[in-house]
C-alpha cells in the first residue's frame, strides 16, 4: 500500500463517488460526486469503475504528496494549473507521482469542481455501497468530513500502466435544461415565464445542499408552504422569498417549498460546474427528450473507455500548452475542435 | 370486487423520477394509500424502478429512464396506485421514552403559557398520543408523526432556531416529530429522547420506518442520562411493543 497525503487543500473538498443509493426513505440523502461526469473521466483514466470513489476539490487549490511508494492519479473537471514536480499537468490526463512527489492544483479557472482519481480508488468503509462525505449525518469514509491537510488516504502503489489522456465528448453549451414540475402548477404563466427568460447566477453562498439563484422574485400562486414531498438532485424548490434554490447532492430528502422545475440529469453536472456569478438561463424540454438526453449521458459514460489515448503526445495538448504559457496566444487562434494530435496506439 | 379509487396525480419529478400525489394536504387516508403502494411495489418490483421515498402525501418513485420511460411507468403504477387498500396488518410499535422539559424540552414552559395551561398538562396529552410514522426525511432518522392531539396544534416558531439537540422531540402544526441528529428547526422542543432513530454500526441502522405506530412516556433527567449512555453503546433502549 501506498499513501497519498493532503498537503494543503481548500473548503469544499471530500472525497465522493456514485453516491449513496436505497435510503432516501429514512431521510439518508444520496451525495456523491457534483459533476458525475468528470468524476468518470477521471476514474477512466486510471482503470477504475467510472462511480469509484475521488478526490472532488471545491473551486480552490489543492496538494498531494505520494508517500510509501508511487500513486498513480488522474484529473478531470474544472480546468486549473496543475504541475508535478514542476512539471506542468495536463486535464484529463493520469500521471504517477513517484514516492515523495507532490501534485499541485491551482485555483478552478472556470466551473468549482476538479475530481483527482486514484488508481485502485480511495479504500474506505462502506455505508450504503458509498465512501461519499456528507458531513450533516456524519458520514463518509476514510473521513466523515471535508478533507483537511494532513489527512491520508491509503491507495494502492501505482502499476506502472503507461499515462493516458481521454479526449472528452464536445460539451454541451447553452441553457440549463428543465423538465417543469412537479408543483409549476404553484406558479402562474407569467411567473413560469419570468423563470424561463430570465438570466440567472448563482450566489456564492451555495454549497453542495443547494444552488442559490440570483434574479427576479418569482411568485407563488397559493403561497410558498407546500406539505413536504420527496426531493431530487436537481429540484428547483422556490421558498417564500421567491429566490429559487436548485437542491444539488447533499439536499434534504423532503422539502416544503413548491419545486417549478426539475434540471434534467444530463445537466445537473453542468449547473453543478457554472461559476458563481456566471449569467445563464434555464429551457424547459419536453419529458421525452430529458429522458432522451438522460439514457445518452448514461450511454457516454459507459463509452468513456473508448475516449482513451496514449499520452505521450501530452506536451502537444492544446490545454497543457496553454497550462504552462508557453505558447501564448498561439494557441488561441487554434480551433481546439480540429486540432487532432492521433496518437492512437 | 370493490371499485377503484381514484387516480393519483402522476407529477414528473424531472426526467428519473415521479411523484405520485394522493392529496395535496396532510391527510390520513392519503398516507395510507401512500404506504400500500410503497408495500405493494416492494412486493412486486417494477423492472427500471430504484428507489422509493413515502412521504405524507405522495410517493416518490426513482426510476431508470435507460429501462422504463415516464408514461410507460405511469401506465404500470396507476392499477396498483387505484386498487382498494389492503386490510390493515397490525403494525409494529414502539414506546419512546422522553425526558420533557427542563435543557431537553426548552419550550415546554411557553407551549403551555400559549395554550393556557402547565407544562404537566401538555406533557400528559403528548404522551397520551397515539401516533404514527408518516414519514422519514429532512436529515436521518427523523421521524414526522401523525396523530397529534388536536389541542396540542400550533404554528410553527417565527424564527426557526439554527441548531436543535440530538434526540429532540418537538411539534410543529398538526404534526409532532423525532428528530435523530442535531439539525435546524422551527419546531417547539417539549423533550429529548436518548433513542436514536438513526445509529451507524447498529442493527437495525435506522429504528423506525413509514408506519411504524410510536407512544411516548416521560423519564426523568438522570434515566435519560443513563439510558442515553446506553444507546450510545448501542442499545436501543426504544421499547417495542409485540401486537
């Protein structure tokens, strides 16, 4: 076994995975991972389930040192400068820090949450098939809290296996996408429509429980006191102030404000990783399509194995390059859509 | 054969999940219907479906849009959601105990002030309540009950407090509570329970479950004390009552 240790890190960093399935019913909510996407791409990278659990690091920066040992780990998400041993990181790559050496994470420089993998994954007890943190009902394993520095997590030494990149499906750009309901009926049209054509941001008192949405008030019909019901990742509830809160993945399991809207699964990631403060809307789609766009996010994930390549043509990765400024405004000019370094092996 | 009742409401809770409301109010039957159709779909799975979560008057169904779509779960619910409700089974019981008043139940003094009577009144009719779990939710293992003493309903606190003990037995509305862990509310705290309707590493994790009934009776401080130390090894130190 080898260790990897938290040298330095920011609030809002836990370790996360699938999340914890079967015990809404008693009030256990789900967590796991913001963006379950990029928490599967960087498990990919390094031979694990896409859902085993990772290292999510909130929008500041982070440090882990290998001790006992090589650790071979992975980065996905929100982009940020990382380096090992001076050596400038690449997103979505793995990489093998060797005994003693350290990873360094930047600040996010777009989006809040950078998932680092671990080859093995992190070894933990598992309640409810997870390790997720959620600090509330004191649960989450190695640590039932945010990680700090110092804490350690034991991981297997690294296999030696050649560094990988992925090359991640083009992301969705555009509105948040809504299905109405389960209470829009709560809501008259203008105040339906005032939610769907207005920019929204979002406060920077958010946290994993809920996204705070900054804009009009939104009114209610009957009031804002509803007989609680069950909540989902991604219910869009709106309390008596009229300011909607999007419940993100240590929600409640039952709320009593009125729900106007349901972000669909492909896009909870997407909100999950918009910058506080970032302008942007919500559309509502019809159910066929959300469920449409919730089986091929099932399916792109399964795929993601298929998005792996060689790294050894890293140094030409337009992100790396731009990472380490050494190409300047070159780079920009390159349409990072066309440009193909083919490395397959 | 007895008609059907009627249709529940088929809300879409985006696209993996739907509500199935039976009332847009607190209701008893409502609930009723809302626990058979739990019982009813955990003894006969519906491929696609993941999770359920009963809650006063709807439940909640988690599915897999890879193997079922919205209408097709729909059309598969409904017949089961209108069948006529099943004899009711007798249900398990526990008797909680509750230390009332005092640091444990800091509102006691003034519920009975608000209601023109003494602390000793309103514990005797909350004990002398017979309740039912109606749902778990908000934070683990907190228990929301039906069955409160109609002289016993009043709102809710203007200014919810921010941190409320471990183990708090309260009332909010018409509804009463036990709440596990520690956690924000803005409920009148009558008492503590040193039962914990939620305990990691303890067989059963969680206590209490949607239709469990619950009476409470009053311990004083240093049983509470002691019992508490109990469960916090791991005892129950909830009674149940075998029907």
């Amino acid at each position: 076994m080898s260790r990897l240790v938290v040298a330095s890190i920011g609030p809002a960093s836990s370790v996360q995975d699938g999340g914890r399935l079967g015990a809404q019913r008693y009030g256990l909510t789900v967590s796991g991972a913001m963006d379950r996407l990029s928490l599967a791409a960087a498990n990919t990278l390094v031979g694990n389930d896409p859902f085993a659990a990772a290292v999510e690091i909130g929008p500041f920066g982070a440090a882990f040192t290998a001790r006992d040992g090589a650790v071979r780990v992975a980065i996905s998400g929100a982009p940020r400068n990382a380096d090992v041993a001076g050596s400038p990181l690449a997103m979505d790559t793995s990489v093998t820090l060797k005994d003693g050496e350290t990873l360094t994470l930047g600040f996010a420089r777009g989006g809040a949450f950078t998932y680092l993998a671990i080859e093995g994954a992190i070894k933990g007890e598992l309640v409810f098939g997870s390790l997720a943190v959620n600090a509330r009902a004191g649960l989450g394993s190695p640590y039932p809290r945010p990680l700090q520095a110092g804490d350690e997590l034991s991981v297997d030494a690294a296999s030696g296996a050649s560094e990988l990149r992925i090359d991640l499906p083009k992301p969705v750009s555009g509105p948040i996408r809504v299905v109405l309901g389960p209470q829009d009926d709560e809501f008259d049209d203008a105040n339906k429509a005032l939610f769907l054509n207005s920019d929204w941001k979002i406060s920077a008192t958010s946290d994993r429980m809920g996204y705070r949405l900054e804009g009009p008030a939104i009114k209610h019909l009957h009031g804002h006191n509803i007989v609680s019901d069950g909540t989902v990742n991604g219910s869009i509830q709106v309390p008596g102030n009229g300011a909607p809160i999007a419940l993100m993945m240590d929600r409640g399991t039952s709320g009593g404000y009125p729900k106007i809207a349901t972000v669909i699964t492909a896009d909870v990631g997407r909100l999950a990783q918009t910058s506080a403060g970032t302008a942007f809307r919500f559309k509502a789609v019809s159910m066929a399509e959300a469920q449409d766009e919730a089986r091929k996010f099932a399916q792109a994930i399964r795929a993601l194995p298929d998005r792996l390549r060689s790294a050894d043509t890293v140094a030409l990765n337009i992100e790396a390059l731009s990472d380490a400024n050494v190409a300047g405004h070159a780079v920009n000019a390159v349409d990072a859509g066309t440009w193909q370094v083919t490395a397959e092996p | 054969m007895a008609a059907t009742l009627p249709p529940p409401r088929l809300l879409p809770s985006g696209d993996s999940a739907v509500t199935v409301e039976f009332s847009r109010t607190i209701d008893d039957d409502a609930n009723q219907r809302v626990l058979a159709l739990d019982k009813a779909l955990a003894a006969s799975p519906i491929d696609g479906i993941t999770e359920t979560v009963p809650t006063y008057r709807s439940l909640l169904v988690h599915y897999d849009p890879g193997k079922i779509g919205f209408d097709a779960l729909g059309e598969k619910i409904l017949p089961i959601a209108t069948r006529p409700l099943p004899p009711a089974t007798k249900a398990r019981r526990w008797r909680i105990p509750v230390a009332y008043g005092g640091e444990h139940g800091i509102d006691l003094k003034d519920v009975a002030k608000t209601l023109n009577t003494t602390p000793d009144d309103i514990v005797a009719r909350h004990v002398g309540g017979d309740y039912k779990v109606a749902m778990i939710g908000f934070t683990p293992g907190w228990s929301y009950l039906s069955g409160l003493d109609k002289s016993l309903h009043m709102s809710r606190r203007q200014n919810p407090r921010l941190l409320t003990p471990a183990g708090t037995i309260s009332i909010g509305g018409i509804q009463a509570g036990i709440q596990c862990l520690a956690a924000p509310s803005g409920w009148h705290l009558l008492g503590r329970t040193p039962v914990r309707t939620y305990q990691l590493h303890r067989n059963p994790t969680f206590l209490t479950e949607p239709g469990d009934r619950v009476t409470f009776f009053a311990i004083d401080h240093k049983t509470f004390d002691e019992l508490d130390r109990a469960a916090e090894a791991g005892e129950l130190v909830a009674e149940q009552v075998v029907a």
